[in-house]
C-alpha cells in the first residue's frame, strides 16, 4: 500500500475534490443534514477502503440511493431511518458470508462497458450547467427526471437564463489547465506528475474568487462549495446523530433496511466489475469480501449519523484516470475529507463549482471516449446492442434501470445467436510437480461462463503452463476472450505460460487473444 505513494497521493487529491460536492449535493438530494455525506464520504474512504480488496474502488454516499433515503427519512424520522442503515449494513455483511458476491460476474462486459459510458455522458451534461453557473439542482444527481419535474436537457435551457460570466471565465481557465498539465507539462518535467493538475486547477479558482470579488465578473456564494462550518468544537459535535434503537421493532425500519442492503449491494458489484475493467493492470476485487466491507461501513456511518454507501463509479473512475496504483488513494481521500471538515471548512467554501465541473468535464469524457463506441460496434450487434442500450437506459431513466434493460438485450440477443447447449469447462492437471494444466472449453462458452473460467484461471500457481483446448469450441462469446486477454497481464507477473490448442493449429501466447480468436475460423 505505501509502494506507490507518489502516484496515490496526488490521486487522492482529485478524488476529495470530486468527492466533497458529490456527498453535500447527495446529502441534500436525500433530505439528510449535509453532514451526513460528508460522514458517509470519510467512512467510505478510511473504513471501507481499509477493508476492502479492491485496489482502485472509491466508496461514499451513491446518488442511486437518494430517493430511497429522501422517502425512508420523509416516512421514519432521520434517526430511525439510521437504524434501517444498521440493519442494511449487517445484512450486506451476510451476503458476504453467503458468498452473494458472484452475482457480479453474471453482467456481460458489454453491458458493464455502457455503464461506464452511460455514467461518462451524465456525468459530462449535469456538470454543464455548473460550468455556466446554473445550480438549481444539486451536485451529484445521476436521474434524468428531476423531483422540480425538469429532466436533464430542460436544466441546459434553463441555466441560459442564469449564466454567470466569472463562472464560465474558472471554467475556461480550469479546463485551460487540466489540459496543459496533461498533454504538454507532464511530458516535459516530472516535477508535474508529483504535482497534480486538479489541485493546480483549484488554487487557481480559489485565487480567482477572491480577486474578482465584487467585480462584474466575480463568482457569487451560492456557485461554491457549501461545507457545514462549525462555530466550536461542541458546535461540530452536535452535527454527530445517532440512531434511535426504540425503532428497530417498526416492520417499516426493516423493510427499509432490506431496500437498502439490495439496491445498495447491487450497486456496489456492479462498480467493482466496472473499476476492475478500468485498472490497467487488472487486478480482480474479491466480491464476497467486498459486501462485507460495504456492511461494515454502513454499520459504522448509520452509528454516527451517516448516510448508506456504496462503491462509486464517478469517484472510482476519476481515481484510476489520475494514476492511482492501490487502495491507498481511496484511504487518504478519506481523511482528506475528515481533516478538511475540521481544518479548513472556511478554504473549502471558497472553492467555485465550476472548477469541479472542469475536473469532471475530463472524467465523463474519458469514460465515453467516440473510440470506445467505434470499439464496440466494430465487435458485432452481440456486443454493440446491449452496450447502446444500457447507455441510453442509464441516460434517460437511472443507473439501475439502464443496467436492467441491457442485460435483457444482451440475454435476447445470445439465445438469437446461438442454441444453448450444457456449458461445462474442465481442468486437467497433467504433472502436479512442473504444474502443467490443461483447461477444455465446451462447444458453446458465453458470458454465463465468464465467473467460474475466471476464478480457475486465477487459481494457478505461479510458473505453471497452462494448454487452454478450444478444438471442439464452436462458439466462444468475447466477454471469455476479454477474460483471456485481462489475464494474460496477469499471467506474465507470476511467469504462467499459456498455449493455445485448436482444430487446425497449436498456437503459444498469442499477443492478443481477442485479435486470435476472431481471425481463427474454429473459434
């Protein structure tokens, strides 16, 4: 954890200032005390991300869970609605117990990939009118309807009526700097890979804020940062609230907790599988150990007050994209928020939104890149639909949603392209003493496979060869080369060699799988 502290530091940074509007803005969103993020937020970084096996993850208040939490609040009372949290949490830590975390692997990588884009565009248009200086609604909304009866193409019509020039002046500068830093200076100096661009990017909007005060171009208060400012140290104790026990016999607590549990574990694995796509090296998060994390979490921020969470994709997504090499970021973001809620709320209040828009600007555009669309329908209709519908479900209804009807498109599509036959997969060992293995695929491997071939492959020890036999596979779904092609970096850290064996030819570690398989007619 501390190997690589020169890239998880800096990290770190980009990921608190992505993160301390989101937990105020989905405080807000759910009816809570705006403390009750920033609670959620540090807990999600120091506890969970001590926790949990996930090197590139960031944990926090979710957006998906806002309506939930504003209806629970608006129906229990917020002190009750902390003791369905408690309970969500030790339900989520069962999960993990019962080994409930394999439900993520039954997402097809297209649909996880639209996910990422889906969230990519959303998180690009709802920072738009941030960068205009428009904030009738709040930081951190991922819905396309909004609970004021706008949508997220009616808010871009009407932040035209509130542009505000300063705002739109630290949007252009801050962009101006995130770009330079990027693409020009880091290549020239490592002096700019130590210092992050992000944090360039906010003294900048700091300094500007406080020059332009009064001015025609200055940023007006209710276009910052809004961190709860305590007047004493007893004052800051008071914002701490703790559950009331007296509840836990109301049905209504429990039938809330269990929401909670579900939706905020569903969340959380469909995250994992999207940051563990992002990781370069792709390193695979241990899901089961995941729900346990995430539960412990909510037990402890439920105890003091806090709001559910999960693993986010927004924050999780922007720690990869700036360089973080393990879960040492996620911690240090955590504490980030604790020291600055206590420090330096007063600093902190004086950061514009539009800085953060710029930040996120970068974020959305890299999760939805033109080339990933032109990757994926280069790859077929099996791979394209799914990944186009979850995009456009994710952008005109919620996350939950989206997801729901691309997995369906891409179940549909599978059983159009193809009659299911039994799905088996063996592993042969030949020599126990040079660890040679022997891995056969069945006629027909989808995306249904993709858990189990994944957990044989990452239980080979280290200078093993491995002979993978597609002779008699017929139809082998891309989610498996993906696999393959994921875990031969994996592969060459611990010195496992790979053969490939088909009708026609004997082929040994093909430098792309995917290039392989779909030039091999048997395949």
């Amino acid at each position: 954890m501390f190997k690589y502290l020169n890239k998880d530091l800096p990290a770190s940074l980009v990921v608190f200032f992505v993160a301390l509007p989101l937990c105020l803005g989905i405080a807000l969103a759910s009816g809570a005390p705006a403390f009750s993020g920033l609670i959620a937020g540090i807990i999600g970084g120091v506890i969970v991300g001590s926790i949990s096996g996930s090197q590139l993850g960031v944990s926090g208040p979710a957006a998906g869970l806002a309506v939930i939490v504003l209806t629970a609040i608006a129906s229990l009372g917020f002190q009750s609605f902390l003791v369905a949290v408690v309970i969500g949490g030790a339900i989520q830590i069962l999960l993990g117990i019962l080994k409930a975390g394999v439900i993520g692997y039954y997402f097809p990588s297209s649909v996880i990939k639209g996910m990422l884009a889906g969230i990519g565009i959303i998180i690009f248009l709802k920072q738009i009118p941030h960068a205009f200086g428009y904030d009738g609604d709040y930081e951190g909304d991922f819905s396309f309807f909004q609970p004021d009866g706008e949508n997220t193409f009616s808010e871009l019509i009407n932040m035209l009526d509130y542009v505000s020039p300063g705002a739109l002046i630290v949007t252009a500068i801050s962009l101006a700097i995130l770009l330079l830093w990027e693409n020009v200076l880091a290549k020239r100096s490592k002096i700019f890979t130590i210092i992050p661009g992000p944090l360039v990017a906010v003294i900048a909007g700091v300094i500007y804020y406080i020059l332009a005060q009064g001015t025609s171009i200055g940023i007006a208060e209710e276009h910052l940062v809004k961190v709860p400012v305590p007047e004493s140290f007893s004052d800051f104790g008071s914002q701490f609230t703790f559950p009331r026990f007296s509840a836990i016999k109301n049905p209504e607590v429990w039938i809330t907790g269990v929401t909670i549990a579900i939706v905020a574990s569903l969340e959380t694995l469909l995250c994992v599988e999207a940051a563990d796509k992002l990781d370069p090296h792709k390193r695979v998060t241990p899901t089961n150990r995941e729900l346990v994390a995430q539960g412990t979490g909510n037990i402890i921020s439920g105890l003091i007050g806090g709001l559910p969470i999960t693993q986010v994709i927004v924050r999780s997504s922007a720690n990869v994209q700036s360089g973080a090499r393990t879960k040492m970021s996620a911690i240090v973001h955590g504490f980030l928020l604790l020291i600055s809620v206590v420090a330096i709320p007063v600093l902190l209040n004086m950061i514009p939104l539009a800085v953060l828009a710029a930040i996120l600007f970068l974020v959305g555009y890299k999760l939805a890149k033109p080339s990933l669309f032109k990757k994926m329908y280069g790859l077929g209709k099996a791979q394209f639909l799914p990944f186009i519908v979850t995009i456009i479900g994710i952008v005109f209804t919620d996350l939950l949603i989206g997801i729901g009807l691309g997995l369906a498109v891409g179940i549909v599509t599978i059983l159009l392209n193809s009659y299911r036959n039994s799905h088996f997969l063996h592993k042969k060992e030949l020599n126990s003493e040079t660890h040679q293995y022997k891995m056969v695929f069945a006629e027909e491997v989808t995306f249904l496979n993709k858990g189990a071939i994944n957990r044989e492959l990452h239980s080979l020890p280290k200078n093993a060869h491995l002979e993978i036999d597609v002779t008699n596979t017929k139809y082998l779904d891309y989610d498996i080369v993906e696999i393959l092609d994921e875990y031969s970096v994996h592969a060459a850290d611990r010195n496992i060699s790979i053969t490939i064996v088909t009708a026609k030819e004997e082929v040994v570690n093909p430098k792309s799988y995917s290039k392989f398989f779909t030039t091999n007619a048997n395949a």
